[in-house]
C-alpha cells in the first residue's frame, strides 16, 4: 500500500475500547512510551479486526499542527 501521508508511526496497539458507534484506539509508539489515540468508528475498527499486542501504523494528515512550550 501507497499513501501520500508523510507522518507514518509505527507501533503496537495497547488498547482497543468498542462502543456501540465508535471506537477508541491506543497505540504505543516505537522506540519509546508515547501513545497515539485515535477515534475511529466501531465498524472500521472490527473490519480491520485491531486487537491489542498488534502492530500498527498511525497515519496523521492535518492542515494544523499546534507545539506547546511549558
């Protein structure tokens, strides 16, 4: 598969929460203990069959990045 999505994280799902519409979805990156969460319908996460303890890529396509400084 080809995406024309720069920002591609790959990791393991550590989570996957289904709800009677939607899906959340907590994936840890590589190299690291940053988690990714992301909110998906429950059909789309059930047809992919994500489970916890499978790898994963997290695509990101934004027009807004935000960086916060303390």
């Amino acid at each position: 598969m080809r995406l024309s999505t720069r920002n591609q994280l790959k990791g393991t799902i550590t989570e996957v929460n289904l709800g009677s519409v939607m899906a959340i979805v907590k994936v840890r990156l590589d190299g690291g203990d940053q988690i990714v969460t992301s909110s998906l319908t429950k059909d789309a996460a059930v047809e992919l069959g994500l489970a916890a303890g499978q790898p994963a890529t997290v695509f990101i396509k934004s027009t807004d990045v935000m960086i916060g400084v303390e």
